[in-house]
C-alpha cells in the first residue's frame, strides 16, 4: 500500500504502472487543506508497518483506519487549542466561561 500525496492522484497512478507488472489501483483519494501535515502524521503511525519510503505493509482497510485516526487526531487537536485559545482570551477580558 502507498499513503503518499499528489496533485492529480489518476494521473500520478498512471506513472507507478508503467514501472509495475501488476494492476495497481486507487483506494482512496482525500482532499485536504494540508495534505502534507497529514501525510507525515499517516506515515509516523504507520512507521512500524514501512516496507519503504512511501510503501507500507497494510490492507486497505488498515490504510483507511490510520488516516481517519490521524486526520480525527490533527482536526480534534486543533479544536481543543482553538477551545483554549478562546476561554483564554474570555478569561482575561473578564468574562467567565458560559
């Protein structure tokens, strides 16, 4: 399996098959604001799993259940700073949180 990011995922699908005698195939394709930031959490979590490079030793429902667990991780962790971030600012306004 490859978690890796690119601008047009079928074209970039095409390039792998010309180098690869068996059929490859897309499994998923999510577009995200910061396709980097996610695609380094994917590859740190599943670094245990690295084959090489961008290559890993997963199913595809394994690849889905990491990115979902990173993607949740990255989106709930800005949340809770944005969360913070507010009831700081209310607090030193002088307003209690409701």
């Amino acid at each position: 399996m490859k978690i890796g990011i690119a601008r047009d995922p079928k074209r970039r699908l095409a390039t792998f098959q010309t180098a690869h005698w068996g059929r490859l195939r897309l499994f998923a394709n999510i577009r995200t604001r910061d396709a980097r930031a996610l695609e380094t959490a994917a590859h740190r979590h599943l670094k245990p799993l690295r084959l090489k490079g961008e290559w890993f030793d997963i199913s595809v429902a394994e690849a889905r259940i990491a990115l979902r667990q990173t993607a949740g991780a990255s989106r709930f962790g800005i949340v809770a700073w944005i969360r913070r971030a507010l009831l700081a600012r209310r607090i030193r306004r002088g307003r209690h949180p409701s």
